[in-house]
C-alpha cells in the first residue's frame, strides 16, 4: 500500500511536469523545478525518466544569460493529445488537437440547437467517437476530452444551467463513462479567455478583459495574471448589461440587453432588414438560410469595402464599446481582447469600439487602456478545451505513455 501511495505521488508530479512542459512549450529542469515547486534533483531525476520513457525530449541548449547554458526540455511530439469540443447555440466543432495546439484531425462541424435538441450527450458522444476513430490514434494517448459550452456551466458539478439542465447527472461523468476518457467542461467564454491568456494576446497580461463576439456576446476576466470565474463559476455575462431602451427581448428573457445590438446574430438581422429595405450591396446575392455562411459573407463584404456591411459593423462596434466603457470604469484592465468568431472583422470592429471607448471613457482610463483583435481568434474555443484538459492533467496518471482518471 505504501508502495503504492508512493508511485501514485510520483506519478502526479510527472503530470505536473507534462503541464508545465505544455504551456511552457520549452523549458530547463530549473525552469520546470519552480513551475511545479519541487526540488531541482527529484525533478531532474523525473525528466531523466520521462526522456526515457520517450515522453519528453531534449530540445537542445537555453539561450546563455553567462554561465553554463543548461538543457531544455519539451513534450515529445505525437505522445499525448487531447479531444477538443467548441459548442455555440447552433453550431459544434470537434477536433484532436496535439500538445502544440496543432489539429491532427479536420474539423468535424455538426449543427446541434442547444435550446432544442433532447439528446445532446447522445450526439455529442457519438461524433467525439466518430473522430477519435477515424483519427487512428489509440485512446491511451489521448489525454482527455475538454468540452466548451455557453450557458450558465458549473464546471465541478459538469452541469449547465442553462442548456441540458434537466439532464440527470453530470454532463461530464455521462461522456467519460460513454466514451472512456476523462471530460472536463467549462463555459466557452472562460474557454475563450484561459485561450488567449496561455497561447494569445492576454499572456503575460496582469489584468485583461476577454470578448468573445458570437450569436451572443460573452466574457472572460484575467484578473491579477489569473483567471476570475465568480463564487459560482458563473462571472462574466458581459451580454446582459441592460443598456438600451430599445424593447428588444433579449434570450435571457430581459429587455434592452447589450446582447440586443451587438451579437452577429443581430447583424444578420440588420444585414436581412436593410435588403428588404432596398439597400445596395454585394450581399444581396446572398441567401440567408444558414447564420454561419451569413455572418461569414458580411465579414467578407465589410473586408472588400461594402459600404453597407462596413455600416453594420460601425453600429454594432459602436454600441459594443458602449460595454466596454462600463468594463473600464469598474476594472481597469490594461487590454480589451475581441475573441471568438467575430474577431474576424479585424479593425473593422476594433474601430467603433475604440470610438465609443474615446466618447464614453474617462480619458485617463481610455488612454491606458488597449483594444487588441485576438490572433487566434475562432479558433480560440477549440484552443481553450484543450487547455482545459491540460489545467486539469494532475487529475489523470500517467503509466507509461497511458493516461487514466484518478478517481
């Protein structure tokens, strides 16, 4: 038993090291010692081994700062990779992703309505099966499977309140028993956010504000370099700010949302009412039966200079940054971060949103503070369950090359 215990620890710190070697992508065994807090022998002595085992790799020598430049260190290439579920209200992306965030397999999209689908696990596990299997790749080197949803998602109990709440159990346990892999879920917003704040532009960022523009508008905090999700997990509901006396009903059930103006749900709405209208555009050979085909048409539109589509974007960015000023005042964050699917739009949506933050900002918070369009943008929510599994990697032990939940 003691014997056990023992190996169980020792295992556990080989996780650690794995995580580590994850976000850090390179790294010394000094490096690796103060990330996971141990001894810079019995972490050696446990690189030595995993180099052995083949599961990390030299990568060479550090850059010298004037002593003995030391080795440095990396996850073996093909060792380990992670399931990666993105869930919007409409539409569902699953992808395996390697240990650099890299896709090993196309994308699966299948369209599932979250508000009106009864049998989401039973879709969901069916398509996560039908990648894993296509993809070749055995399961003990997958390490788990992270899921992204929207909605009100208590990620310790794997529930959501807001879609499947009348599920028995826990979202999570029902996909890992059906499946036979850890699962971990969380909100796609915080997703988003945890993203950027490992991989893209809140890295190394003390306090930022992620937005993550979609059919809905969501938000993630980094506050003080770490990850602010609320008592309940539930911080962040950007989108229900009551900011307009326009009497438009908002999916929360409320009216005036900023939801209500700003989501590119309603810029498909303006796009499909300024036609009927007789506005002049390129976006007239478009048909709108498909949302994602019609967000991604404006998008291009407003990139090839559509007068129309350009004056959507103003609107929605305008309206966008009016939240955002409020955002300012309350957490003087150093950088504003557009994330998610309407990241697209670039500069075209940055600029109304700085306009509005110039207008509606005290100038001493607006100055200091930083508009920035994510870099990995739509892909950020695949990006962000996979370092969910990864955040949580202590949880499984490594056996050899195998991965197991501890329970």
């Amino acid at each position: 038993m003691e014997h056990k215990r023992v190996s169980e620890k020792k295992d556990n710190v080989k996780n650690e090291i794995l995580k580590e070697l994850y976000f850090g992508e390179t790294l010394s065994c000094a490096e690796v010692a103060a990330k996971i807090q141990k001894s810079l022998p019995l972490t050696t002595k446990l690189i030595n081994e995993l180099v052995e085992e083949e599961v990390i790799a030299e990568t060479g020598l550090a850059t010298s700062t004037g002593g003995r430049r030391p080795q440095t260190f990396s996850l073996a290439k093909e060792v380990m990779f992670v399931v990666s579920v993105a869930m919007d209200q409409l539409i569902t992306r699953i992808a395996i992703m390697d240990m650099r965030n890299n896709f090993v397999t196309p994308v699966l999209k299948i369209e599932i309505q979250l508000s009106k689908n009864e049998d989401i696990i039973g879709v969901l596990v069916s398509s996560i099966d039908k990648v894993i299997e296509r993809s070749g790749i055995a399961k003990h080197k997958l390490a788990g499977i992270g899921v992204a949803m929207p909605g009100f998602v208590n990620p310790a109990k794997g529930k959501n309140n807001s879609f499947v709440f009348s599920l028995q159990g826990s979202i999570s346990d029902l996909i890992s028993e059906a499946v036979g892999l850890p699962v971990f879920i969380d909100n796609d917003s915080s997703l988003i956010a945890l993203a950027e704040l490992k991989f893209g532009k809140a890295k190394g960022k003390a306090n930022a504000v992620v937005l993550n523009v979609g059919w809905g508008v969501g938000m993630g905090m980094v506050l003080n370099g770490e990850m602010f999700r609320g008592s309940e997990g539930f911080a962040g509901e950007f989108s229900h700010i009551p900011l307009f006396n326009n009497e438009k009903l908002c999916s929360c059930g409320k009216f005036g949302c900023l939801e209500t103006e700003t989501s590119l749900l309603v810029l498909i709405e303006k796009a499909t009412k300024g036609l009927s209208e007789g506005r002049i555009s390129r976006l007239q050979s478009v048909a709108f039966t498909n949302n994602e085909q019609a967000s991604q048409e404006i998008i291009l539109a407003a990139h090839g200079g559509d007068q129309f589509a350009v004056e959507m974007f103003s609107e929605i960015g305008y309206n966008l940054g009016r939240g955002v000023a409020v955002l300012i005042h309350i957490l003087n964050p150093e950088t504003i971060i557009i994330s998610g699917r309407g990241s697209e739009a670039g500069k075209i949506l940055k600029t109304p949103v700085q306009q509005a933050m110039n207008e509606h900002c005290i100038p001493i918070l607006a100055n200091n503070t930083t508009v920035e369009i994510s870099a990995i943008g739509y892909q950020a929510e695949l990006i962000g369950a996979a370092v969910l599994v990864m955040e949580n990697f202590e949880k499984t032990r490594v056996v050899g090359s195998a991965t197991s939940v501890i329970l």
